[in-house]
C-alpha cells in the first residue's frame, strides 16, 4: 500500500503536467471511487477548473482547483495516478479520467477499487483531524519525546494512527522502528529521550531516502506516474525479510502480528520495553 514516500513522489511527478492546466472533460467509470458525489455532481464540480496547485498531505495526492476547493485523491491498495498522452482511449481499470486542455488526460487506475477521487469544498477542513507532517517543521524531537510520553498505546499501532502523525504505513514504520532499535509493541510511555531522538531521526531518514528512491515496490502494485517502479524496496531491512539475517546482528528477523498488521522485528536489536511495576505495599 502506498505510503508517504509513493505519494510524495506520484505528486512530484504528476504536478508539471496538471499545474495550470484547465479540466475540460470528466469521466467515471465507478462512481464509488468518488465517496459520495453522484457522477453529475462531481462532473459539475469538476469540468472547466483550473487546477492550480499539487500537493501531498499525509497519503492524499491534493489537486488545489481555482475555486478554492479540491480532489483528494488516495490510492488505497492498488491506485495509481497516469499522465496519458491520448485523452480519448481510458484503460481497463481507469475509474476517473480528466482531460486538460493540452489534450493529456490524468487517469485514476484502480484495479481494487478501494482507492478514492473526492471533491471537496473546503481541503483544509477535510485534512484537519490528520496529524503532523513527519518532514515538515512541526515534528521535532521535543514534540515526538512528549507526544509518546503523553500516551500509553504500542508503538506501531500509534505509529499507523493518521490523526498522531501523518504518512507513516506498515513498511516504513517496521523500518523505521528496526533502525531505532525499538520494539512495535512497546508502550509509547516507555520511550526514553533519547530513543525518541532515534526513532525522529530514523523516520526522517528512512523517509528522505525513500523519496530520493521514488517509493517502494513489491507487489506489482504501486508504479510511479512515469510506469516505473520504486527502488526502495532493495534497501528493506526487516520488511518482507521474515527468517533472513538482520543486517545489524545476524539474528534471524521474525515475523508476527501487531493489531492485525504483519510486523517484521529483530528479537535481539528490539527489546520489548515495559512500564515499571508499582512496588508492593510494605507488609506491616
Ligand atoms: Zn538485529
């Protein structure tokens, strides 16, 4: 599924194509895609903007339009965002096709179908509940140290929780947590500063390295907007490498579930960490 570093890199790639360029014709082949606006509303919303901006926030690709409003657009499972050349043939798979007025089209393919194309009035307020930007200013260590203080859930689950901190899925957290040595099923109150600092750090890294790769493919899946897949993958350290060595200590990686997601940990680097036990009353 793709993550920050997919969606930064769909966005980045997409932007030159569709920034100022005019919408002058809708299609849509699912309706579902669009999250609740019939076909017609979202054609009446849409048809004859001006996209004026691209932009990523959280794992939403965010097309700004002239009016002020926006589409949102996640790619869930299996979407993929495609500048075609020739706007009059859609693919299978395409659920959305806006045609701009060089005569490109942008397609939404979606084999799954779970991904979504919204229109939204106010893009600020739709995004509101998301919590920081891992890259952006306000996720600084002092932040992350008292926002794992301040809650008592395990690590990964919180890690994955959108409205705590924005972007992060189950690959770039296992990795993220693996290069911190911190344990996915820790309670975030035991995280100590200078763990914090590591896991800040790693995240950051991890992210920035991710992009620099353009994402990670290996499921046949996730392609850029170019067709190409990501290059990350080949730098995994514990993700999809169950019963391979880790490459700080040897130890076989394990793999098992944390809230019902497959986690990839190395017993040995990630100690489990628990709260301390409260000392027993003295007998009188
Ligand atoms: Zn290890």
């Amino acid at each position: 599924m793709p993550e920050l570093p997919e969606v930064e890199t769909t966005a980045r790639l997409i932007e030159p194509h569709v920034s100022g360029r005019r919408i002058t014709g809708t299609r849509v082949f699912w309706e579902r895609t669009l999250g609740g606006d019939s076909i017609r509303t979202f054609r009446r919303k849409t048809t004859g903007k001006q996209i004026t901006g691209v932009r990523r926030r959280a794992k939403y690709v965010v097309l700004h339009l002239e009016d002020e409003s926006a589409l949102l657009v996640h790619l869930r499972m299996s979407g993929r965002l495609l500048i075609e050349p020739d706007a009059s043939k859609p693919g299978p798979y395409v659920r959305v096709a806006l045609r701009m007025d060089d005569d490109h089209a942008l397609h939404f393919l979606d084999v799954r179908k779970f991904g979504r194309f919204t229109h939204v009035g106010d893009p600020a307020g739709a995004l509101a509940h998301l919590g920081p930007e891992p890259l952006g200013s306000a996720f600084t260590v002092a932040w992350l140290r008292d926002a794992l203080r301040n809650r008592t859930r395990m690590l990964k689950p919180l890690l994955l929780d959108q409205t705590f901190l924005a972007g992060l899925g189950n690959i770039y957290v296992d990795e993220a947590l693996h290069r911190a040595r911190l344990h996915p099923e820790s309670p975030s109150d035991t995280v100590s500063a200078p763990k914090a600092k590591a896991l800040h750090r790693a995240i950051r890294d991890i992210l920035r390295a991710a992009i620099r790769r353009q994402g990670s493919s290996f499921d046949g899946f996730y392609r850029t907007p170019e067709g190409q897949p990501g290059d990350y993958q080949h730098e995994f350290r514990v993700y999809g490498r169950a019963g391979e060595p880790c490459p700080r200590c040897g130890h076989p990686i394990a793999k098992f579930v944390v809230g019902q997601r497959g986690t990839h940990v190395c017993r040995r680097c990630q100690r489990r960490t628990s709260r301390p036990r409260r000392r027993a009353r003295p007998r009188a």
